[in-house]
C-alpha cells in the first residue's frame, strides 16, 4: 500500500514529503516539475512520478495502485477536480489541503458518485479544516439539540506563496454562514465578537471558513458562524472590500498581486514555524441552560498541517477510509485532532442539561 504525493515540491508538500518520511512512510512524489522531483527523491529517497493535471490518462496511470493520493497543489478550487475524477476512476482515496468554501460544497455534491466507486473523499486535512471540524464536532456533542455554534482560529505565524495565491483567488467574494441548515452568503466581515483565547481576548471577524460547510455533515446544529483572529487593519479592509469587489476581481490587479507574491520567500523559516502556534475555540450552546465552549491549542499552522495530514494518510493505509464524502471528524472521530503532535484541548465552559 501507498500514498501518492501530488505537489510534493511545493512548501507545505515538500514539509509533508518530510514528516511522512521521519514516520517511516515512502510517498510516491508527484506533480509536473521533474528537476524539483528529482532532487526531492535523491534527499528522501522516494520514488517519483512526473504527470500533469492536464493529462487525464497519464494521471491515472501515475496514480496506479494507490492506496491514495494526498493533493497539496493548489488552488484546489482548480487543480481538484482532475485529481478527483482520477482518484474515482481508480479507486484511490483523494485527500487535500483546501480551505476553499467551494470545493468543499463540490466534493459534498461527489458523495454518491465516491460511495459507488468506494472511496473516499476528504478535503481540508491539513490546519484548516482538522482543528476547526474537530472542535465543532466536539462542542456540539457536549450540548445534545445545540442550535448555534461559533468557532473561531488564532494563527501565529507568516504564510506561504502557495497560500497567499489561493487568498489571491478568492478575493471578491463574499462570507458564508449556515442558518437554519442551509449556507447563507454574507457581505464580507459580517459579523464580530471578542473571543477569549486562553492568553488574552481577541477581537474576531467573520470568514468563511472550512468548518462552516464541514460542520453541516459532522454536527446537526443548524446556525454556524466561523471567526478569524486579524489585525485591526486587515478587519477594517475586509469590511471595506464589500464595497470593491468587482475590483477584486479584476483580472491585472490578480496577476500584479500574483507578481508580487512570487518576490516573496517560499514560506516561514524553520524558526518562526517552531515560535508560532495555532488556538482554536469552539462553542455550542441552545437556549436555556445548555451551553460548552473549549479550546484547543497547536503548533504552528504549516506544521499542524504536516502533521495533520500525514496522520491522516497512515490510518488510511491501515484501513480507515469510510466511503463517499467525509471531514476529518467523521472520517475519524471525534478527538483524531488531538492526535496531532502538540495538540491539547481544554472544556472551559460546559453547562448542559440533557
């Protein structure tokens, strides 16, 4: 059995390529670059696949007989679906790294067509969406027929070109909020609150995140709302921009931002990923007496994402791959975020009455 590795140069897959290596794992690396590749392989002693995103066949013959392809080259919202049909048509389980709102709604869409070809679909097992689907999952079994659930994420640390591009990709629209079980789009910045941390209160802004479309198939509570730590700045901006986003969305602006983030280094340094960390808080609670809020803190977000995701290969080839569309709490419970090295989760708050 084995794991293919697609976008394995890249900086979060070459972090990946690493970590699965330290645990013993071989990946298959893969993607279009064959220099990169090669000297890749000759580090990790891996073997590789050279194959593009654009040659169907080419890609399924790649994939072989793998157990299943873990996809690190974003933007997923592009680069999935290639990836996806050729995983169904060889039954390989797909997993990725996405955050994208969109491609979280598409594989949702894809869960008969997986259950029927007896795969699995799980995107997001990487920082966004492990802590947040855990988390949401967690609270809302403390709090049986919970109506509102909030979460939201703290990330200390910088980001990588591979990120900063997808951002780039998703500027122009809008929020997202599950109401009454369905997803409602918001203007951009709808919503704040201050959130307690564990260290300090934190002042936190509405985003659509992964968790907002995850936790409508691993939690029944049907009012969701995410929140993302920022800084005062980047907060009044992200109000603002719901008055340009047609501007956003202008294709010169995107290429000159896409200019601009390649001058940048590929991602943070080894030490600032060892100084950052990563919070987490979660809260679900109904009217009346009924209420639980926890947090759980983490290493850096590109390291839990390595993490993260390596876990979630090596119980894949143990044979815990459930079918058809899945996040990571259904895939594997509940608590599998704490098995990510440096994880610990606190209940804070819990007052029910079941």
């Amino acid at each position: 059995m084995s794991v293919l590795l697609y976008g394995a140069y890249g900086y979060t897959g070459r972090l990946i390529a690493q970590e699965a290596v330290d645990r013993g794992l071989r990946p298959v690396l893969a993607g279009r670059n064959a220099e990169a590749l090669g000297e890749m392989s000759d580090a990790l002693d891996c073997p590789v696949r050279v194959v593009s995103l654009s040659a169907p066949e080419r890609l399924r013959e790649a994939i072989g007989d793998a157990t299943a392809v873990l996809h690190c080259a974003g933007p997923f919202v592009r680069t999935g679906p290639p990836m996806v049909e050729a995983c169904l048509d060889v039954g390989a389980h797909y997993l990725d790294l996405t955050g994208e709102m969109d491609v979280f709604r598409r594989l949702a869409g894809r869960d008969a067509d997986a259950t029927a070809a007896g795969t699995m679909l799980l995107p997001g097992i990487g920082f966004d969406v492990v802590p947040s689907d855990c988390m949401a999952s967690f609270v809302a079994d403390q709090v049986p027929e919970a109506t509102t659930l909030e979460v939201a994420l703290f990330a200390q640390g910088d980001v990588s070109r591979g990120t900063l591009k997808t951002l780039i990709e998703q500027m122009g629209r809008g929020g997202l909020v599950r109401r009454a079980g369905s997803l409602r789009e918001v203007p951009p910045g709808w919503a704040s609150r201050t959130v307690d941390f564990g260290d300090r209160e934190r002042r936190v802004i509405s985003v659509p995140e992964g968790s907002v479309v995850t936790s409508g198939y691993s939690t029944s509570v049907p009012n969701v709302t995410a929140y993302l730590a920022l800084p005062s700045i980047v907060r009044a901006l992200l109000r603002a921009s719901r008055y340009a986003r047609g501007l956003l969305t202008w294709p010169p602006l995107r290429q000159l931002l896409h200019r601009l983030v390649e001058q940048r280094r590929p991602g943070p340094t080894p030490e600032q990923r060892h100084r950052g960390r990563t919070v987490v808080w979660a809260s679900a609670r109904k009217p009346g007496d009924g209420r639980a809020t926890a947090r759980l803190q983490g290493p850096e977000a590109y390291t839990f994402t390595a993490r993260a995701a390596v876990e979630a290969v090596q119980r894949v080839l143990q044979g815990t791959a459930p079918p058809g569309y899945q996040t990571p709490s259904t895939a594997f419970g509940t608590d599998f975020v704490l098995d990510v090295q440096g994880t610990k989760r606190t209940l804070v708050d819990s007052s029910t009455s079941r």
